[in-house]
C-alpha cells in the first residue's frame, strides 16, 4: 500500500477513482459485440434481425428492472383463461356448497345385496294356497333350528324341490342351490345370516295338503338374534342335528330357545349318509351312534324343561324323529318306511304297530315272523338295523360301486326302475334320483308337524299367554285366543327386512286376529304408539 496516496487517519487522497456502475458499463459494452460472429451461415437480413434483437432485449431488461411497479399491478400467476383457454368457464365460489362428510367423488356403491330365482312356481295354484290360509286349523308355523353346517337350509332346498316346478334346476350339480339364502353374501360364504320365511304346501301320507310356514335360521351363534326372532312367531321347534357329529353348542342353545318359548321340540336327524360314506360306520356301529344322539338330545331337553317348562322328550317310535339325507334328497319317519315295507311285501299289518317295533332293543325272529325283545340268537342284530339300515347301506355301495346290473337289482326291491340315461350321472345326482324315488316325497316329515306341531288355531291360546302383556279380560285377549278374523287387527312383529332398493323396511309378523289389508292404517306398539297409514 502506497502511503502518500492516505493521510495519517488513513483517509483516501490520492486522484479520483472511476465508479463501479461506469466499469461495469465498460465491460458490458466491450463483451456485446458489434456484429454476429463471421463463422454463422446466414443472410444479411438475418444477421440484422439478430444484431437488433439483441440490442433490444438488451435494452428492454434494463428498462424491466428499473421500472415502478406497482403491487396491485403485479401479475404472480396465469390467469384462468390463459390455464383452461377461452372456450372454458369457470366459477370460483368463496365457500364450500358440499358438506364435509360427502365427498366430491362419490365411490361407485352396489346397492344390489339379494339374489333371486327366476321361472319357479308351485305345484299348486296360489288360489289354493291362499285357501289354505283361512283355515288355521291346516297351517303349521314351524323354525328350522340347529348349529352350524347341520343342512337347515339344504334340507329346506329338498322340501323346495319337491314342491315347485324348477325348469333352471340341473339334477347333474353337485352344488346346492340354498334358496333361502338370499343375500349375495351369504351365497359366497355358504352361510345363511339372517331367518327366511317360506310357505310350503306339503302334502301328508294320506295325500291331504298343509300350509306349513317355515323359516330358515342361521345356526351360527353370532346371529342367534334370527332364531329368537322365528322361535317368538313360530308353534314348534324343528331341530336339525348333524348324524356325524351329533349335539353341539347351539344345538343346546336352541333347545334352550324353544323350551323358553313353550314350543314342541321335533328332531331332524340329517345327513345320515355321512354315516355311510364318510365314518364309514358298519350298519350295528350307525345305530349306536344314533341312539346315542338322540338320548344326549333328550337329556337336555330333560334338563331345561324341569326349570323352564314341560317339553316332551323323543323317541322316533313316537313319531317325533325324522331320519334324513337331504343331499341325496330322502327323509323318513318310522312310521312312513314301516308303510314303504308293508306295502312292498304286501303285509297285512297295521303301519303304527309295526313302526313302533323299529326301533329299539327289538329283533325279528324268522320262524315264526314275529318282533320280540329277545334276540333269536347270538349276534342277532336289532330290527332298524336289518330292516331300515341294512337296505340303505345297500343301495348306496350299489351306487358308489357303479355296477348297473347290481344297482338296477337293488332298485327293483323297492318298486323303481330308472331309465338308462340316470346310469350315465354322476354318483352323487344318481344318488339322488335313486333315493327321491325310493323314499318319495317327504310325507313322512309332514306327518310329523301335523301329529306333533299344533296348528295355528290350537297353538294360539298357549301363544298368546306367552307373549301378551295386556289385560286377559278384554275383547281384545278373546279375540286372538279364539283367532277370530273378524276382531280387531293383532300382528306380532319380530323382524324387518330391507327392500331391494334399501330405501325402507318391510315388517315380518303373525297375524294373530283381525285381517290386515294393502293400505290399512295400523297403530304400532312399541316404547312410542303412532299411527302409519
């Protein structure tokens, strides 16, 4: 550093300096060329466009940062036109017209949550059925109840089958087509959730027709809420036990169920066939079995009513036990086999009688063709194993073995001849045309809801002291006692379902005097009275 150039306090006094914005000037206006670069390929005019743009964006950027502009003035973002283009209008709006909880883009929803079945219609017209229904003494209203996977809702496709016309129906399916299964989900997950009424005109063994209303319950224990609901409306209990794995946890719920709602117990015994093909159990062995359910079956019914009330134990020679595959399509009660064997051997012998002898620690002695509880020998085996089981186990290894000479033998015992074209199915709809023609309809079921099960008018005292809460003195308590229709409207409801459309409920309810009618007004009794029209 020069030191004559500051004084001592170390002030600046040597000659001028030049500014910075004159350098800086200088520098710019030595590295802007003249002209464009001599090397580029263009023409003159060419050359002055670029020589004068140059110049002017020059020009301009400088005149752009030491231009005044104001903050209102200043554009920070495109406008919508410029975004969108001009054909395009928009709306900006300073509050929100939707609610928070609806989104701007619904999600796709399938409101459809029930499944159908189309072209089915009953044997009967429905001019008789609804004759029928004005006769309570011929309605029977039963619950199928029981625990989980026992066949309620298979056993209700049988009683279907047999009694509508199903022109979509393929007998070759192995796969069940479970009507009363009406929600898509329940058909996906092979479940049935919630309790389906259905009404079937069955016909006993005297070929006289019922009304029976059947509803379909859940045997899961989570939506026992269903069986509740059926059992409250319902005159008797059916009770659906699984022949292989006998009594469970919700098959003693539902006998629990019934005895609190003083219902008449019968019992379903079903899926005999897994007996045969899965346990492989011989005849003797399936008996015990059996027998064995059927008293751990009593001893609960035993157990509940001496605190809840007086339920009648059973005993398939009472008639009270149904023996059934409903895969295979076959039921029957004692007393309907002991007509199937009397009439194919030409017996002349009263059916009750000798039903009552098959059951049991009875044997038949052949030297005289008597039925004694003495066995004629060692190892003699008991009556139902040789004259209900033996044949049953016959006929399907007949089947299973698939020899048509054997089955074809078989079949002619029992009166049935099947065409050649039922030899070409599989083993399971063979099985199915071969026993439904063997054991025919199910007669003997309804044999036992009309003996066992009171009908709508005898059950209807027992029901209304069960479950009304009002004065027994009034006009109103005679009325539903006697059924009367003409008294005043009474419905007991328990249950609603959702419309297809899911925009409202339908009540589900037993009329227990008076006539409802489309469009009545009704008072609804509740924790609030109102009227709806």
């Amino acid at each position: 550093m020069d030191d004559n150039l500051y004084d001592e306090f170390g002030n600046y006094i040597g000659p001028e300096i030049e500014s910075d914005q004159e350098s800086d000037a200088e520098e710019e206006d030595e590295e802007l060329p003249d002209k464009p670069p001599e090397d580029e390929e263009e023409s003159d005019g060419e050359e002055a466009a670029h020589a004068s743009n140059g110049w002017l964006t020059a020009s301009n950027d400088v005149d752009m940062d030491n231009q005044v502009v104001l903050a209102e003035d200043k554009k920070y973002y495109p406008t919508a036109e410029e975004v969108y283009g001009p054909g395009v209008e928009t709306l900006v709006n300073d509050e929100d017209e939707q609610p928070l909880e609806q989104p701007i883009i619904k999600p796709v929803r399938n409101i459809k949550f029930e499944v159908g079945v189309k072209d089915s219609s009953t044997y009967v017209s429905s001019q008789f059925l609804v004759g029928l229904m004005s006769n309570p003494s011929l309605v029977r209203n039963v619950a199928l109840v029981g625990h989980l996977q026992h066949g309620k809702t298979v056993f209700m496709d049988m009683l279907v089958e047999q009694t509508h016309h199903m022109p979509t129906f393929d007998i070759n399916s192995e796969k069940h087509v479970r009507y009363t299964d009406t929600r898509i989900d329940e058909q996906e997950r092979r479940i049935s959730i919630k309790a389906v009424p259905m009404s079937l005109v069955l016909e006993d063994s005297n070929s006289k027709s019922y009304l029976c209303n059947i509803m379909d319950t859940p045997g899961h224990v989570n939506f026992s809420d269903e069986m509740t609901a059926a059992l409250r409306l319902a005159d008797g209990a059916v009770l659906i036990v699984d022949a292989a794995e006998g009594v469970m946890v919700n098959t003693e719920r539902a006998i629990r169920h019934a005895i609190q709602e003083q219902l008449p117990i019968v019992v379903v015994i079903n899926k005999v066939d897994r007996l045969i093909t899965e346990l492989k159990l011989p005849p003797k062995d399936a008996y015990h079995k059996l027998r064995h359910t059927i008293e751990v079956i009593n001893n609960h019914i035993s157990a509940v009513s001496s605190t809840a009330g007086n339920v009648k134990v059973i005993d398939p020679a009472a008639g009270n036990v149904c023996f059934a595959g409903a895969t295979a399509g076959w039921s029957f009660t004692l007393q309907s086999f002991a007509r199937l064997y009397l009439k194919l051997h030409g017996i002349p012998f009263e059916a009750d009688k000798f039903a009552t002898r098959l059951w049991g620690d009875m044997y038949y002695h052949p030297e005289d063709r008597t039925i004694k509880k003495k066995p004629p020998a060692s190892g003699a085996e008991r009556t139902f194993v040789q004259f209900v089981l033996e044949p049953l186990y016959k006929i399907y290894s007949q089947v299973i073995g698939e020899h048509k000479k054997s089955v074809e033998a078989t079949l002619a015992e029992f009166g049935v001849t099947l065409p050649n074209s039922a030899y070409k199915l599989n083993v399971r709809p063979l099985l199915r045309m071969a026993l439904s023609q063997v054991f025919g309809s199910a007669s003997g079921f309804t044999d036992m809801l009309v003996k066992h099960i009171p009908s709508a008018k005898d059950a209807a005292a027992r029901k209304v002291d069960h479950t009304y809460t009002g004065p027994k003195d009034s006009m109103v308590y005679q009325a539903m006692v006697d059924c009367d229709p003409a008294g005043p409207l009474m419905v007991n409801v328990t249950k609603l379902y959702p419309k297809s459309d899911c925009s409202s409920f339908d009540a589900f309810g037993r009329v227990i005097s008076g006539k409802i009618m489309t469009g009545q007004s009704v008072k609804v009794s509740g924790r609030r009275l109102f009227t709806r029209g």
